[in-house]
C-alpha cells in the first residue's frame, strides 16, 4: 500500500438552508442545518485513503468541539490523523455556508489552517519525507506550501500541488511540483491572465493536468496533447469532485500506474463522487470504483 501524505486544512462546514436569504439585521426561518466535514486537504486525504492508499494528515485543528469532530470523522475514514496538531485559542478553520434562492454564501473562517506553518513542516519533515506523493493545496499559508515543495523537491519526493483557492504561483513553485492539478479557470489565474495556456502547458510536460469538468482532462505529454474524456453520469452534486481527483491521482500513482491510467482512474473516482450527496460522503472505495464499470 503506497504513502500518501497530506499537508493542508481541516474544516468543518455549517450549512443552512432557507427559503429567503436573510438582509441586514433580518432574521428569517431555515429549513435544515449540518455539520459537514470539510477542508480541501481532509477531502483529499478521505479520497486516498477510502481508495486504498495508507494516507496521513498533516494539519491544524482548534481545540474545540470541531476539532474533535474533524479528527473523528478522518479516523473513522482511516485517516492516520497522529499528525495533527491541536491548537489552544484559535478555532478550527470553519465554513458558515447559506443556501437560499438557488444560490449560496459562504464566510470562511481560516483559523488554526493558518497555523500551518515552517515549525510545522520541520516537526513532522520525516513524515513527509517517507512518503511515496505529498498532496498539497493553498488553504494553508503560502510560506509553508512553499517551504514544504522545495524540501520535497531537494530530497526527490513527488507532490501533488493542487492550485485552490487559485492565486499567481511563482516559477520556483511550478518547478518545484511534481504535478499541479488545476481547473480551466485556476489554469490563467496560476500562470497569470494573459498568457498563452496551451503554449505554458508545453513548457510542463507531464506537470499541468488540467480538469476540465464535463470536457475531461487535458496535459502535454511532451509530443501532443492528451486528452482524457469524462464520464456520462447523471450529476447530484459536484462539490468535492476536484479534491476527490486529486485524492485519486494520488492513491493511483503511488501503486505505480502510469500517469495516463492513473488520470483516467482519477477522472472515474471524481465521475462517481458526482453522482452522490456530499464531498467525502460521497467519495467511492475501492470496491465501488471496481464494481462500477
């Protein structure tokens, strides 16, 4: 079973339904409420460890009731949570999310996943360096997304940048990557506005794998552009499905697929994850995945 090391946010999300969204200094009636676990990273290391992968988490929690719910609900996926640290006085990193009138509003508390930092990744550096792939993403502060790709580049561990929330990534950060996963959208913003997409994809054969949702996914081989298509699915919710491709991506090379098959494998787990409620809820096993066909 290959490594898959997480570094990245733990959340959990608090979601209200209502009919009416509410204005200022007004109080309406919801219909539902719930707690969600959430955070980009968690979601990926749930992707990986439910498809077979021994995945580990590197991350912040508060020490609060969230924290625990949090931690939890990683165990009960098999998460290898030894690696997370409580923190005292801050909270667990939240999401306020308020669906009303066919559309949402989200406040995003960042809390202890702004305690990711150098000291962090120093404490747990040989963690990190055991691992087989690193996953990482940008709901932690860039310091440490930074520190954390140049001690895997120096000492050959392959990572897996996933580029979200999407800000300019600097040349060391793309050279120090193994592979980047960005959408369509997070691929100008990542290599700035005005570029030439397919011309920077040439310059990073292999590394830019670019989702590209119901169109599949596109990368350079280093001779063409491949591209892999998406799966016909009848589509309940799409939240999650790009940390569950990741998740993906990652259990799959660390078993030793090519590239190609492992994006492929990817693109299956995250046509799966689509026809269900939920991100981590509703991310596929292993066994689902292989009886799907």
């Amino acid at each position: 079973m290959g490594k898959v090391v997480v570094v990245g946010s733990i959340n959990v999300d608090m979601v209200f339904t209502s009919d009416i969204r509410p204005g200022a200094g007004e109080t309406v009636l919801g219909n539902t409420f719930s707690l969600v676990p959430g955070g980009k990273g968690a979601n990926q290391a749930v992707a990986s460890s439910k498809l077979g992968a021994d995945s580990i988490m590197i991350g912040c929690v508060g020490a609060d009731v969230n924290g625990s719910f949090a931690i939890d609900n990683l165990n009960s996926a098999k998460v290898n949570t030894e690696y997370i640290d409580v923190i005292h006085g801050v909270p667990t990193g939240v999401a306020n999310i308020v669906v009303a009138e066919n559309d949402n509003s989200i406040i995003v508390i960042s809390g202890a996943n702004y305690e990711v930092n150098r000291a962090v990744i120093d404490k747990y550096k040989n963690i990190i360096l055991s691992a087989d792939i690193v996953l990482l993403q940008l709901e932690i502060p860039m310091e440490a997304v930074e520190y954390t790709l140049e001690l895997c580049k120096k000492n050959n561990v392959d990572v897996i940048l996933n580029p979200a929330p999407a800000v300019e990534l600097s040349s060391e950060m793309i050279e120090n990557a193994t592979y980047i996963t960005p959408n369509e959208h997070e691929l100008k913003i990542i290599l700035g506005k005005d570029c030439d997409t397919e011309e920077e994809m040439k310059k990073y054969p292999n590394k830019l794998i670019v989702t590209l949702g119901a169109h599949g996914v596109k990368y350079f081989d280093g001779n063409e552009f491949k591209h892999i298509s998406s799966y016909k699915v009848e589509v309940a919710d799409t939240t999650g499905a790009g940390d569950t491709f990741c998740g993906a991506l990652a259990s799959a090379l660390v078993k030793g697929d090519r590239l190609e098959d492992a994006i492929m494998f990817a693109n299956k787990a995250a046509a799966y994850a689509i026809t269900k409620l939920g991100a981590q809820s509703g991310m596929p096993t292993l066994k689902q995945l292989m009886d799907d066909k």
